[in-house]
C-alpha cells in the first residue's frame, strides 16, 4: 500500500496523480477530519487522520520542512518491516530521516508544483542501498524523475524546486511590461503566456536553450536587441545569483531539526 502523510498541495497533486495512473491502495494521512473526507470523496482513496500499523509499504511525507522528522518519530512504530520513506520536503537530509525512522528504507525526494499539472520535476536522492526503482515509477505519474546524490540535493532544488517562481515573476514582468506598452493586461497575459507555453514546449524537443535561442535572433533584428537590453539589465547575473541563494537557504534548512 501508498501512504502520503500530508493533505496540502504537494501530497494532493501526488495523490490525484497516483489515482489517475490508476493506483487503487493509496491511503492519504492527514490531521483535519473534513480534509480526509474530501480526498475520500474527490479521489476515492482512504483517508484518516491516524496511521495503521504496517499498513504502508512507501510512505511519502508531504509536510513543511520544519514537521519532517516529529511526523516520522510518530510513523516510525506504525511503520512496516523495510518500509520506504519519502521525503518531499526541502532541506531535511537522509541522515535525519534515518534518524527518525530507524530501519527504515529512507529517500529524499525534490519535487516541483508543475506536478499539479501531472508535469513535474523529482529530483530522487536514495540512502546508500536503497532501490528507487518502485518510487520512480509512481513518481512519474505526476512528471519527469531523475536519480542524483544527497550532495546535490541543493543545486536541484535551486534549479527545479523553485525555478517555477522564477519563471512566473518573468511571466508577471512580461505582462506589465506589455501593459506599459498599452496593451490590455488580458492580451499583454495571453500573449505572454501563450508565448512561454511554446518555448517550454520547444525546450522539451531535441535542441540546446542556446541553438533555441540563435534560431529566433536574426542579426541586427527586434529579437537581438532585446537580448542585449536584458544581458545589459543583468538578467544571467540575477539568475545565478538567485539559484546560489535558493541553494544556499536549503543548506540552511538541512542543518534544522
């Protein structure tokens, strides 16, 4: 059996994406008595705000940060022979999960909110020994997997974890810009939009950002010009910079227990 410890909006875009891959022994577990009846009555799953003992055989832990390891010290005696732990959230390390569920097959998971839209990023980082084979594939009910070490665990959460934001505050920069132009803001949004939908589509084909991007400058052209006021305005500077931040307050989170 699947068990998501946690109701918000990661353990919800999880639960519905297991339940539409048609995954039927998933059990959510969550501490408010009207949130479990609506994922039992949305998604059809069980749903209680106490954990059975030795129900589960990968429980994924859907809660903030600072929660993870009290939640686990309460999982950790309802918890099955080898049981695999999931931890969705930023920060907490595999030392500290092992630490609160001993005996336990523990993996620390990096997701994205794309997950919603069943187009996410996880980011799986195993204990040494651990097999992922099982999580990938119901991970990969709500996106894309990738296998990397604990290591750099802080450089994905910088570049896939948050990079959603980074790229919804362009969106949003984009819109008012064409609204300063004079454009309505509901056309300044859809041709913004509509526009990042395309080049996401276009980034997922069989070409490089930089080949991408010579493609649609012509020399001397609108699209050149524009590329130079960005570099100029820092834009490259700026994204390194806030992927090392992002990098670095993940770090922080790790050392919190």
């Amino acid at each position: 059996m699947i068990a998501v410890y946690g109701g918000g909006t990661i353990g919800e875009a999880l639960t519905a994406g297991l339940v539409a891959a048609g995954h039927t022994d998933v059990t959510v577990i969550n501490r408010r008595a009207e949130r479990s009846a609506y994922f039992r009555e949305t998604y059809g799953v069980r749903s209680s705000e106490e954990p059975a003992d030795g129900a589960a055989d990968i429980v994924f832990i859907a809660v903030k940060p600072y929660a993870v390891t009290g939640v686990l010290r309460g999982l950790a005696p309802h918890l099955a022979e080898g049981a695999t732990v999931v931890s969705l959230a930023a920060g907490v390390t595999l030392a500290q999960l092992a630490g609160a569920a001993p005996g336990a097959q523990v993996i620390r998971v990096m997701p994205n909110t794309p997950m919603l839209a069943r187009m996410g990023m996880c980011a799986i980082a195993p204990a040494p020994g651990v097999d992922t084979a099982a999580v990938e594939e119901l991970l990969q009910a709500v996106g894309e997997t990738v296998v990397v070490e604990e290591k750099d665990m802080d450089a994905v959460t910088a570049l896939s974890g948050s990079s959603p934001a980074y790229v919804y505050l362009f969106a949003e920069a984009l819109v008012d810009a064409g609204v300063a132009r004079g454009l309505s803001r509901t056309v300044a949004s859809k041709l913004a939009i509509q526009s990042i939908r395309g080049a996401g589509e276009m980034l997922a084909g069989t070409k490089a950002p930089t080949q991408l991007r010579y493609d649609v400058t012509s020399p001397g052209g609108t699209t050149a010009a524009a590329l130079r006021a960005l570099e100029d305005g820092g834009l490259r500077s700026a994204v390194f910079s806030a992927v090392d931040a992002c990098a670095e307050r993940n770090r922080e989170l790790g050392k919190t227990d």
